[in-house]
C-alpha cells in the first residue's frame, strides 16, 4: 500500500476527529504529499492548542481501535437521498458525476471520495501534528501532520 493511501485515509480520521471535538462539518481543501497531510475546515472560531492536540488524541485512539472503511458506490442521486449532504465538502463534485464512491468509517465519518483507502484504519499508523494555524478573515482551520 502506497504512502499517500494511508495518509489520505488519516485525512477522514481527522475529520471525524474535528467533528467530534470541535463540531465542523465542512472541508475545504486536503493536500497529501507521501506520510504528509493538510485538511482545512470551515470553522467558526480559533480553536485552542488544547483543543488541536484533543483532535490528534481522538485520531490515534481512533486508529488504535481500528475500523473498517467501507465503500459504497451508489448513483450519484440514491447517494444524496440516503446521506444528504454529510457527503460533501465544500469543494463540489463535478456535475457531471453520476456515480459517488462513498468512504464510511462507521459512527466516525462519511464522504464521497474518489481516492483509494486502506481497509482497516489501523494501517494509516500514528498520527503526529506537524502544524496548525486558523485563517480569521476565511473562518478556517488547517491541520498539518504526518504519519509514521
């Protein structure tokens, strides 16, 4: 399995963190370069180091829990009525997608992704916050880390 498959796999990690920790819903850009992650979130205020440090925490316990990924590949219009929008970020999916490979780690995150993913969440490795910082006038939060 290729590097940036299991970082790419700790980006929806994070996310369910986020969600958990700080209640943001909406991604609004990733970046992955080998055992390097970025994910940037809308959110409404700066967090704090604590709470930063709490989202890597949940991440890695997470992890060491394990879960499956399932992937489900449904039309694009069964997708949005099962899920709603909970499959989406706020990059769009091009209007001319049909079909939606949907990334679900149970009871922790749900998005369409068209990226390959590990299997079991335990594979992705722990997680280490490289940096953070919040973007006040865009409201949002990017998270840096690796993996290792």
């Amino acid at each position: 399995m290729s590097e940036e498959v299991r970082t790419h796999s700790a980006l929806h990690v994070i996310k369910g963190a986020l969600r958990k920790v700080l209640g943001v819903k909406w991604t609004a850009g990733t970046y992955v370069n080998g055992l390097h992650g970025r994910i940037e979130v809308k959110s409404s205020y700066k967090p704090t180091k604590e709470d930063i440090e709490k989202v890597i925490e949940e991440s890695n316990k997470k992890i060491v829990e394990g879960s499956p990924i399932i992937i489900e590949k449904l039309p694009r219009k069964e997708a949005e009525k099962k899920y709603g929008d909970e499959i989406y970020d706020l990059f769009p999916v091009p209007a001319e997608v049909n079909e939606l490979k949907i990334i679900i780690i149970p009871e922790w995150n749900i998005n369409a992704c068209s990226k390959n993913h590990v299997s079991d969440i335990k594979e992705i490795g722990n997680i280490v916050l490289s940096d953070w910082r919040y973007r006040n006038t865009k409201g949002l939060l990017e998270i840096s880390f690796d993996i290792i």
